[in-house]
C-alpha cells in the first residue's frame, strides 16, 4: 500500500508537470526522457505501418507511439494487475500528450526534427485531409484526451491503492489469528 501511495505521488506530480507545459516541448528533465522513449516506438511505427502504405506509414509513428502502452495497459487489466495498468495508462496519456504537441505544430512546423530534410508528420497528414490550418485545435483536442487519460491513470491507481490487500506483514498476522481461531472451534 505504501508503495501504491508513491507511485500515486510520483504519477500526480508527473501529470501536474505535463498538464502545466501544455503543448509546448519540454526541454529537459524528466518529460525529455519519456519523449526519447516514447520517440523510439514513434519511429517503429512507421516502419511497421509503413507496409499498409504512405497515408498509415506516416500516421504509424504517432499511432505505435500511443498504441505499444494502451496495449500493454490492455494485457495488465486482462491480467487484474491494476497497479501496473494505471502506470501504462499514464504512459499511454504522456504519449498521447506528446503527440498533441506534434499535431499543434501541425501548421508552423517549429519543432525540431531527427534530421534536416524529413518530412513533419502532421504537416503532411493534416494538409492531406486539407486540414492544416486547423493544426492547433486538433492539437488541442488530442491534449484533452491525453489529461483524461492520465486522469484516468490516476485513479485507477487510486482504486488499486484503496482495493488492494493487506501486505505480508498483515496477512500474516491475519492467518495466525484465523488459525487460532480454528483451532478453538475444534
């Protein structure tokens, strides 16, 4: 339970961080590393996605970036391991958040990207729907969902924290009573 109560710490204290930057890049600490991390599975995705053509090619990097943690949050709820699915969760809205900032910058193409030369996602995904100009409310509506998401993650870790037995220390004790208690009804 103490541990549950941490890591609840540690999540709201993450998720205060990524809700006040807003749609705007973090340029070190702790939220730059989960974009290196969460970039990893964003660049997979196009090579995974790349084989279902140009249009899934480019949109695969934002969808495996979001869709490798919601599966894993998938398996650990399948698994009833909820501690472990609200921190997947969380990481599911962090990547989501992070993608947010790429379809904000959809139109203005201001980030930086691995190399000069490549093409800006969103750019292209959005001028192919012939929505660029709405780059910055889509942007924002995927940050929306990313705090639902890491809201979520919140309180399904609550729950969890709330819900969960008692440690080692306490189900001990809890035996050795139920087993005296046992042993005088015989």
């Amino acid at each position: 339970m103490i541990l549950r109560g941490v890591g609840l710490v540690i999540l709201l204290g993450l998720a205060v961080m990524i809700v006040t930057r807003g749609l705007t890049p973090s340029p070190g600490g702790v939220l730059a590393f989960a974009h290196l991390i969460d970039l990893v599975f964003h660049e997979a995705g196009h090579v995974i996605f790349g084989f279902f053509g140009q249009f899934l090619g480019v949109l695969g990097g934002s969808l495996n970036q979001v869709l490798i943690p919601a599966l894993c949050t998938g398996y650990f709820l399948w698994h009833r391991q909820r501690a472990a699915a609200a921190v997947t969760l969380f990481w599911t809205g962090e990547s989501l958040a992070d993608v947010a900032i790429y379809v904000a910058d959809g139109r203005e193409m201001a980030l930086p990207l691995l190399a000069e030369g490549l093409t800006h996602d969103w750019n292209w995904i959005l001028s192919e729907l012939s929505l660029r100009n709405q780059a910055l409310p889509l942007g924002r509506a995927v940050f929306a969902v990313a705090v639902i998401v890491l809201a979520s993650a919140i309180v399904l870790l609550a729950i969890d924290m709330w819900r969960a037995p008692p440690g080692p220390a306490s189900a001990g004790v809890l035996s050795s009573e139920r087993s005296a208690r046992d042993r005088k009804l015989q």
